[in-house]
C-alpha cells in the first residue's frame, strides 16, 4: 500500500523516483496548486531513466556555475 502524498502549498512541488525490478523508473511528481493537489507519474524504461538522470545532473552543474561562479 501506497501512503497518499502529503499536499503541497501552492507553488510548491515534490519528484519521487520509485525503482522497479526490471531497471525502469517510476518518476511521481506533485504539485501544489491554489486548487490542492496535483500528481502525475511518469513511467520511463532503463535508458530513458539513465538520460533523464545525465540530463538532470548536467543541469544542476549548468545551475551551480550560473548561480555560484563556479567554473571560471
């Protein structure tokens, strides 16, 4: 049994990956709305799972280094 998200506050919003057997990925994502709460899930195989996590590290890197001064 899967315990029901806890709401958000509008504006805010949460991403849980859930790992399954097979090496896909289940990507729940929450939203806080001024109307409740939104979920969706995304279910990705192995490869779209690894791309989407390259994807998100490279990312936060970008971020860092816009936002830090890192890399100069």
């Amino acid at each position: 049994m899967v315990a029901a998200p806890t709401p958000l506050p509008a504006g805010a919003w949460s991403l849980q990956p859930v790992p399954a057997a097979d090496g896909s990925v289940r990507l729940d994502v929450q939203f806080g709305t001024d109307d409740g709460p939104t979920s969706v899930s995304i279910h990705l195989t192995r490869d779209e799972a690894r791309n989407f996590a390259r994807a998100t590290l490279a990312a936060a890197g970008d971020a860092f280094e816009r936002t830090q001064g890192g890399g100069r």
